[in-house]
C-alpha cells in the first residue's frame, strides 16, 4: 500500500443555500430586476441596485431573486423583503472590448447585469469568470454574457 497524505473518503458534501432575505427602498428611486447586482447600503441598511459604482461595490450583497416590485393595474406594490443569491454562478452581460478566460476577476459594469474584467481604477473584485469546459477564451459580442462565480462583500470584513 502506497503512502498518502490523503484517505480515500469522498468529503465532498454538497448544500444548496437558500436566497437571504434583505430589506429594500420602496420609494421607487432604488428600483431592480430580478438578476440584478445588488449592494448593502450600510446607512439606510437596504439592498439597492450596484449601477457603476466601485465604492458601492465594496459592500456587494449579491443577485436579486426577484425585482423589487409587482405592477398590479398600473400601481407598484413593493415587496417587504426581496430574495438575494449571496453564493453561486450566475450569468452577466460582458463589457464592449473585454475577453474573458477562466479564473479572470469581475467589477462592476456599466449597470447591475454587467461586468468588466479591466479593473483600472477599479478594486473591489465580484466575483471571477468560470467558464465552460473547452474553453480557454470569451471575447465580448453584443448582446454576450458570461458566467460568474459571485463573492459576495457584505458583510464587510474586519481586519
């Protein structure tokens, strides 16, 4: 018998999580989609939607589940609580001139449902690119998303 630093016990144990619950604006100025990035703002402790901003990206909860509202005869009715995915792989729209390749971080686009790979001045990371088997690249094309595994930044991390 061969020595190994390992046991030959599959510890793999795979748990779907749940969607978090979190509060949201209802004042029509902070409305989202389902599939939106959403951020924690910490002052108002709502959800709102992560639009081009790399400073709200630093508390990055993660993807609504639901958007914010329902359109019932013409009158928004607002949810108390919308549905957040904090973990998981999701899809965005990928920015005009980006290639992706596997592992490659993501910041935050130009709206919630977009991302970039060329941080600039950009810092705080969303997730990272995890792309099909065979693949090696993905070069932007109109209207072309990419797959993402989310990391989400809230709650923000003491250190």
């Amino acid at each position: 018998m061969a020595n190994s630093a390992t046991k030959g016990v599959d510890n793999v144990v795979v748990k779907y999580a749940e969607p978090v619950q979190f509060q949201q604006d209802q004042t029509g100025s902070n409305d989202f989609n389902c599939g939106d990035m959403l951020y924690m703002d910490t002052s108002a402790h709502q959800a709102k939607p992560l639009i081009n901003s790399d400073s709200n990206a630093a508390t990055f909860c993660g993807v609504a589940m639901n958007g914010s509202y329902v359109n019932v005869y013409g009158t928004k009715n607002y949810f108390d609580l919308v549905p957040v995915l904090l973990k998981g792989i999701v899809s965005f729209f990928m920015t005009s001139g980006d290639t992706y390749h596997d592992g490659d971080a993501v910041y935050v686009g130009a709206d919630a449902q977009t991302v970039t790979n060329t941080a600039g001045g950009l810092t705080k990371k969303l997730g990272y690119v995890k792309l099909p088997a065979g693949l090696t690249s993905v070069a932007y094309a109109a209207g072309s998303k990419i797959e993402v595994q989310i990391t989400p930044l809230w709650p923000v991390t003491i250190g």
